[in-house]
C-alpha cells in the first residue's frame, strides 16, 4: 500500500502583522509548515529558505528512502540559511520553525524543530505528534505549570531550537497512516489561540478539506491571533 495526501493549506498574516513570515507546502507527498523567526524581513527569508529545499521532495520519482531523503533536505534547508546569512551579514539572528510530514510506502515521515505543530485525525480523536520545543513545554514538562498555565504564559513564544543555519537536532519519527486519517500542521498562530477542543470539534464537524482549513484560521482570527496563521490539512488516501 502506498499513502497519497490531498491537501490544502490556508495562511493570514494575522490581526497585527505587517507581514506574513509563515511559509507553507501542500503536496501529493509533502506538507510543510514553516514560522520565521528574527524580526523584520529576515524570519520571512529564513521560511521561504526552508519551504524551497524542502518543497523538491515532492516532485519528481519517490526517493529510494523518503526517511533519509527528509533528513537530507533539513540539512540542506539549513545550510542554505548559514549562506544566506554568510552573503548578507544583515539576515544574522534569522531562523524558523519547521514542521512537515513526507509520505513513506505506508507511513509519513515526520520532522520537527520549534513550535509548529502536527497532529493526527483518526477516528475521532485528535492527537498531538510534535513536542513544542519552547521554554514554556519545558516548564510543563517539570512540572512547573499547567498546560493550560501556559497557554497565558508570557514567554509562551520563545522556542529553544530552530532551523537557523548552525547546529540544530531535529526530532525525526514515523507515523503509521491509512486511509481516512486526516493531519493538521499549523504554526502557533492557530495552537496558541485556538483550545484543542476547538480544532477537534471543527475537525468532526467540517469534512471539507478547504472548509475546514478556512474555519480554523477564522478561529483563530476571531480569538484576536495578533500572529501570523496557517493551516494544513492532509487526507490520506491509498493507492
């Protein structure tokens, strides 16, 4: 059996933004979700960096191992950042999040560095698949706080990794899929301000691939997200 996605993705530049510096793949075989990081322009260019390099695993034959052909893309996303930064000195500090998913035989493939996160649809239960990599997860992890503590915690935003062209340890791992699961990849533009609960009751409610997509990021924008959003939906299929 061989995965196929059908895919959509929705993006706004939020409430307060300027600019959208959230970057997105919607594919046969990949979706991707990057959130730039650094300020100005730079976050901006460090997402569409990743989303480039990221973005050739979808066309052209499957890779001979789509695992080590993810691998291989994250590095090569994160050395074009280190040469951009290297040919304009202005782009130092940019970096970005990176979550994405990329069809294997049976299963997808999963990355992860930051706070974009992926979740899984499958008979009516939505599951978290990522761990944000920030300093708020870590206080939930200790103990410190609640999840729902941080939620309105001020720093909620700071990650502690990102794809920013020095050394990164990206969170690799496979997900078994068959037909009729649904995934969402989405930046914290949506996470951040949309309960769980929400996105599983829109989920249940709106089969609707683009329907769907666009009621999560309305969600979001009505709880007053001052922060780039983005959605990704995935069905999978089987050929």
């Amino acid at each position: 059996m061989s995965v196929i996605l059908r895919t959509v993705a929705v993006s706004d530049r939020g409430k307060a933004r300027e600019n959208n510096e959230d970057a997105v793949h919607a594919g046969s075989r990949l979706v991707a979700v990057a959130d730039g990081v650094g300020g100005g322009p730079s976050g901006e260019v460090a997402s569409a960096i990743v989303i480039r390099a990221l973005s050739a695993l979808d066309t052209g034959p499957d890779p001979d191992d789509p695992a080590a052909a993810l691998r291989s893309a994250v590095d090569a996303a994160n050395r074009g950042i280190r040469e951009a930064i290297e040919a304009d000195p202005r782009l130092d500090g940019m970096g970005t999040t990176l979550t994405a998913m990329l069809t294997d035989g049976d299963r997808l493939d999963l990355v992860h560095v930051g706070d974009s996160r992926a979740y899984a649809w499958r008979d009516g239960e939505l599951t978290q698949l990522t761990r944000d990599d920030t300093y708020v997860q870590g206080l939930v992890d200790k103990g410190v706080i609640s999840r729902d503590e941080a939620r309105a915690h001020p720093q909620r935003a700071l990650v502690t990794q990102a794809v920013h062209g020095a050394g990164i340890t990206p969170t690799f791992g496979q997900v078994p899929a068959r037909a009729g699961d649904r995934y969402l990849l989405c930046s914290d533009g949506l996470s951040d301000y949309v309960e769980d609960a929400a996105i599983a009751q829109t989920l249940r409610e709106q089969r609707d691939l683009q329907a769907c997509a666009q009621q999560l990021v309305q969600l979001a924008l009505a709880a007053g997200a001052p922060d780039n959003v983005s959605v990704i939906l995935a069905d999978v299929q089987t050929a």
